[in-house]
C-alpha cells in the first residue's frame, strides 16, 4: 500500500531523532533552544502525560499489547480506506508514530521523549515524534469525520 510509506516516514524520522537524542544527550540533560523551548533527554514508562508511568513495570507490557492491536486495526482501516486521502494519512502518521513508541518500549522499557515546550514556569510534559505523528494523525481523522460524517462510512 502506498500509504506505508507516510508511515514508514515517521517511523524513520521518529527514530533518527531519538537515535541523535540518545547519542548527544544524558538522561536528563537539557538544552535551552529558545525562551520557550528545550531540547531535554527524558525516559517515559508510562503513555501521554506520563499516564501509569509509576505502575511498577507491568504496565510495558499493557502498551505493547496495546499498539499491537491498534497497530492491527489501523493496517486494516488503512486498507478499507485506501482509495481516500485524507483518512489514510492520518491513519499512516498515527500507526508510524505507535510503531515508533513500541519500538522504544521493546527497546528501553520506556518511551524516549526529548521535546520540552515552557512558558511562565509552567512545562508541557516532554513528547517526540511519535507523539506529533500521532496528534497530527488524530486531529486529521477528527476533520475527516466532521468533513465527510456519515457518507465515509
């Protein structure tokens, strides 16, 4: 499918950019890029927001089995979709970026984020490209569905 490729894209990009963080960084060493911008080498063990991060370790196993079977459903979503545009970039960013963030749990029990958005003292929890695939990806599904509604289906 031609729609691998937007997934295999992120898949690359997400994880160049970790491979550089984990090369040029400790863990957690940060770089101000901008006032309200750093780069910053964290481990997150949990999902968005640090959700169930300090589960005890089982929960590693919790998100794998999770994007695997989101990873399943979004092959066979892209499939249905195929012929579309809109839909199936956002189902290829989403399904690059849970590949990407299963690969690091595979890899480091963890997740590696390494993007830390400020302001007035107040930080945005660190995210990655994964994380931005898969936003960008949900957001995209989310105009398709109020663009199209019902007549997609």
């Amino acid at each position: 499918m031609r729609w691998l490729a937007l997934t295999a894209l992120v898949l690359v990009l997400d994880q160049a950019s970790k491979a550089w963080v984990l090369a040029s960084f400790r863990l957690m060493e940060s770089q101000i890029v901008t006032p309200c911008f750093n780069l910053v080498f964290v481990f997150n063990s949990g999902a968005a927001f640090s959700f169930l991060a300090g589960a005890g370790g089982w929960q590693k196993w919790f998100f794998v089995v999770l994007a695997l079977g989101i990873s399943l459903w979004l092959l066979g979503l892209l499939r249905r979709h195929a012929q579309e545009r809109l839909m199936p970039a956002a189902l290829s960013l989403i399904l690059g970026g849970a590949v990407g963030n299963l690969i690091d749990r595979l890899r480091f029990d963890a997740v590696v984020d390494f993007l830390d958005f400020h302001l007035a003292g107040y930080h945005f929890p660190a995210f990655n490209v994964a994380d931005s695939a898969i936003t960008i990806g949900v957001a995209l599904m989310l105009l398709h569905q109020f663009r199209f509604g019902e007549e997609s289906k």
